[in-house]
C-alpha cells in the first residue's frame, strides 16, 4: 500500500485519478445531483444558454443538459468497465496461452490479431456494430472486441519474459501441471503491465464508444450517452454551441484522466522510467 502511495506523488497521476473519482461519484449519486431529469423535455425552454435555471444550458428539446451528462457518466463508465472486461479476460487467455505454449497456436493467433490491428479501431468497430446491430450492449461488445489483440499482444510479450525466468523452469522441472505455471508463476508477475493497458484501454473505450454514438451506431435517443448527444446537438454548433461544448469537455476530461493516470502508473511500474 505504502509503495502504492508513492504513484500518486506524480501530480498528473493524482489529477488523473482525482478526475476518474469525480466521475465515479457523479455516476453513483446521479440521482441525487442531477438538478432535472435527463428525459425531461421542455419545448418552451429549447436551446436556452446557461442561466441559474439550467447551468449548462437546455438542448433542443429543452432538456437539461448538466443533468443529461451526469446521467451520461454512469453510461460511459459502464461502457468501459463492460468493454475492458470483455478485452482483458480474452486478451489475458490468449496472450498466455500464445506465450507458454508457442508454436502453430502462437502463429495464428498473433496473425489474427495482427489482422484485427490493421484495422483503425473505429472502422473495425463500426463494422461489428453492422453485423450486431445499433444498440448499447453492441457497443460495449464492438469496443471490447476491438481491443483484444492489445491486450493479447501486452500479455504474450510480458508472459515471453517471464516464461525464461528460473522459477519457472524450476516449476517446469517440478513436474507442476501448465495451469498452475500459467496462473501461480506467471500471471502474478505481468499484474503490472496489464494493469496500466487497463487504465489506457478505458479511456479508450470510452471515446470509442462516444464515436459510435455519434454517428448513430451505438446508444440511441433519448439515452444520454455523451456522443448521442454530440450528434444530436451539431445541427446547433453555430447557433446553441453549449450543446456541443460541455459533452465535448466530459468526453475530453474522462479520457484525460484515465490516460495520464495510465501513464502515472507505467512511470511508476516501469524501472528503466523511475
């Protein structure tokens, strides 16, 4: 714990984790802070610019839009919880499986994942999007999937290191079964550099995820994903621009705080950084 302290003497990592942290508890007490609800339409009050009554301002069917991007932070964060899961789970299981094992296993696994890396991720994500479908759940699916060959790729090349240590070989020449190298010789020792592709690949989903959202293939109206919105308002860039802007900065801040809370941890877990 103490060791764990001392990450967070980097000022951009506790700014980073400290905006996560905001985040979290607006998405937890949404119901409490949200000033309106997020569905609550006023056509009187459409497109009315930050006043006492509506701090952010209203979009164009008068609804709230501060209480429309703090409901929106549960979504995003469930976005990238979901998605990551889904990337680490299958890219830990592959990447250890391509590195202990090797072989024709590692050949076309690494293949297929040098395949998916080809692809920009947004482009390879729209395209399992139009064999799902657009919806919510499909993209937490989309971007988690889009994510896979990194963690895979991190996992392999990690698990390579390790797998020439001496403990291992010593395991090896125990007799210990491979599941039990795998999990009680080489995983614990490549926590680190998952853990920072985590904070990173959050970031990511969530901006992924906005993507998707904007150009219609992933939350739908009246959800208040963050991206919806950014689409739903650009008609109105010109003439409503804070219908545009404070989306943008929630996105913006989100993904900040996880990248340089990513970087803060890598700095720290990396000794050639230190």
């Amino acid at each position: 714990m103490r060791r764990l302290f001392k990450v967070f003497r980097n000022k951009a990592a506790l700014a980073g984790l400290l905006t996560i942290l905001f985040f979290i508890f607006i998405a937890v007490f949404a119901e409490f802070i949200a000033p309106y609800s997020p569905y609550e339409q006023n056509l009187a009050d459409r497109l009315q610019p930050p006043s006492k009554s509506h701090l952010l301002g209203t979009d164009d069917l008068g609804r709230d839009i501060l209480s429309r991007i703090i409901y929106g932070a549960r979504i995003s964060l469930a976005i990238g919880l979901i998605s990551v899961a889904l990337a680490l789970g299958v890219g830990i299981s592959a990447g250890l499986v391509s590195a202990y094992y090797g072989g024709i296993v590692d050949t076309l696994l690494m293949r297929l994942f040098d395949v998916m890396l080809a692809f920009p991720t947004i482009l390879l994500a729209m395209a399992i999007m139009a064999a799902l479908g657009p919806d919510l759940e499909n993209a937490m699916i989309a971007v988690g999937i889009v994510n896979i060959p990194t963690f895979a790729r991190i996992v392999r090349a990690s698990a390579l290191i390790v797998k020439e240590q001496e403990y291992v070989m010593a395991a090896q020449a125990l007799g210990q079964s491979n599941s039990k190298i795998i999990f009680r010789h080489i995983l614990p020792n490549i926590v680190g550099p998952i853990t920072v592709q985590v904070t990173l690949s959050y970031g990511g989903s969530i901006l992924n995820a906005a993507g998707l959202g904007f150009l219609g293939m992933g939350a739908q109206p009246p959800t208040p994903e963050w991206g919806a919105m950014l689409s739903q308002a650009r008609s109105f860039i010109i003439s409503a621009p804070w219908t545009v802007t404070f989306p943008g900065i929630a996105i913006f801040l989100s993904v900040l705080g996880f990248n340089i809370l990513g970087d803060g941890l890598r700095d720290f877990l990396d000794p050639r950084l230190r």
